[in-house]
C-alpha cells in the first residue's frame, strides 16, 4: 500500500494530465452512446447505451462517401507530396549550388505564409481551369512540392552523413542513384513522419474542401460533411458524438500502428541546421 501511494505522489502531475487529456475523449464516446433525452443533461452515464447511434449517422448522412472522398484526398496528396518534396529536400540538403540558401529562404517564408492570403487569386485560377466542386485544386499543389515537408525533409536529409552520397557517387550513381539507393532508405523515418503529416492534415481539413466543394455535396470529406451533419443535427448530440467517433477512428488506427517510425522520424529529424 505505501509503495502504491509513493508512486501514485511520484506521478501525480503526470496522472492530472492523463486525466486531463483523456476526460474529452471520455466524454465525447459517453455522449455518443446517448438518447437525444439524455444529452446534455446531468446524466454522466447512457442509460441504456444507444449503439444504434452508429447505424444511425450511416442512415442519416452519405458517410461512407464523405470517407471515400477523404481517403483520396488524403492518399493522393500525400503521395504527389512525397514524388515532389523528397527530390527538393535532397538538392537542398546535399548539393551545393548557387542561390541554394535563397531558395531555401523562398520555401520558409511559402511555409509562414497564412493560406488565407492567396486563397482569392488561387480560387479564380482553378475557377478558370473548371476544377471547382472537386477536390482536385487540393491535391494537384502537391506535385509542386509542400514548403514544410520540404523543410522537415531537408533537416532529416541533413543529419545523414555526405559520405554515403559520395561513396555511391564514386560508385557510379547519379543523383538520381544517389537519391533513390542511398537517401531514401536510410531516410525512411522522416519520409514516413512527413507522409503522416500530410495525411493527417489532408484527412483533417476543412478549409480547403469549404472552399472548392462546398458547391458540390458528393465531393465532400468527412471534415466538412462532419461540420455539415452537425449544423443539421445539432440538436441530436448522440448522432453528432458518433459521427465524430467514426471520423477519428481512422487517424487514431493510423498514429497507432505508425506511432514508432513517426516518433523517431520527429526525434531525428532537425538534429542538424
């Protein structure tokens, strides 16, 4: 008993926290699993637990498209991010050419500035293009490359010793070579913190698709369909809770089984400026 509580005043503040950061998730499963009669009320506890919530939203809203529409967003923009950052990063990181630390200026400052800022003229420009009511002037940016996996890219690329490129050169590899055989595989913990990134940021988005899809509801992700669903039930929080359970479940599915190389891709990456 005294050994239990020296270790229950040895992690207090880290128990607080746990309690903290776990008590809104608590609540937002328990209120799922509520009538419309109990929500909001002083009950803590479903009684009886609603599972049919679940059902519910699947009836009530067109889910398993919003979710569709999401995975290709999230899927295609990470993979055009990574086709087009990757190379970028590398020339940054490890050929020296003139104007290099200029470009890399241009890129920091592309990442600093607010989205917001070139929205109008960037919108007339897919309007102009007949693009708008897709998600496709989300995702073809990307095979531009995107200016903070770049920046995250190149710091990773960085802490890898130019000795490896310089063997493989001398071996006979272009940079092409250098970039696929050697980089790459040896980069794979921040290439993959990168891609999860840009998932997770795509999956989780809700100005973009409110921008150019909210004119076209079979276009919608689960992001903005979500904000949508709640606007029209939004006296029904049992509904509301289950639909944003259902939503977060693939990213906390994802972050689980990625956690590892995504925390060692983040711990590595930046190690060198």
């Amino acid at each position: 008993m005294r050994r239990t509580l020296y270790w229950i005043g040895e992690n207090a503040i880290l128990l607080a926290l746990a309690v903290m950061f776990v008590s809104p998730i608590v609540f937002v499963a328990l209120t799922s699993l509520m009538s419309s009669n109990q929500t909001l009320t002083a009950a803590l506890w479903p009684q009886p637990f609603e599972w049919s919530n679940y059902a519910t939203v699947f009836t009530q809203a067109p889910l398993l498209r919003w979710f569709a529409n999401s995975a290709t967003y999230a899927v295609l923009a990470t993979v055009f991010m990574l086709l087009s950052s990757v190379p970028a990063a590398y020339v940054l990181a490890k050929i020296k050419f003139r104007f290099a630390n200029v470009i890399f200026t241009a890129i920091i400052i592309a990442m600093l500035l607010p989205p917001q800022v070139t929205a109008i003229p960037i919108y007339v420009m897919w309007s102009n293009l007949g693009l708008t009511g897709t998600l496709w002037p989300l995702i073809l940016p990307n095979l531009l490359g995107d200016a903070f996996s770049i920046f995250l890219l190149r710091q990773f690329f960085l802490t890898i010793p130019s000795e490896y490129a310089d063997a493989a050169r001398i071996d006979g590899n272009g940079e092409v070579g250098v970039l696929t055989r050697v980089m790459v595989p040896m980069a794979k913990p921040g290439i993959a913190a990168t891609g999860i990134f840009m998932f997770f940021h795509s999956w989780n988005d809700y100005f973009g698709p409110l921008l150019y899809t909210s004119e076209n509801a079979d276009a919608w992700p689960v992001a903005y369909g979500l904000a949508s669903f709640r606007g029209i039930h939004g006296t029904d929080w049992g509904l509301t809770m289950a639909m944003t359970i259902l939503v977060t479940v693939p990213v906390v599915l994802i972050f689980f089984f990625a956690q590892r190389v995504f925390v060692e891709g983040i711990t590595l990456t930046g190690v060198k400026g």
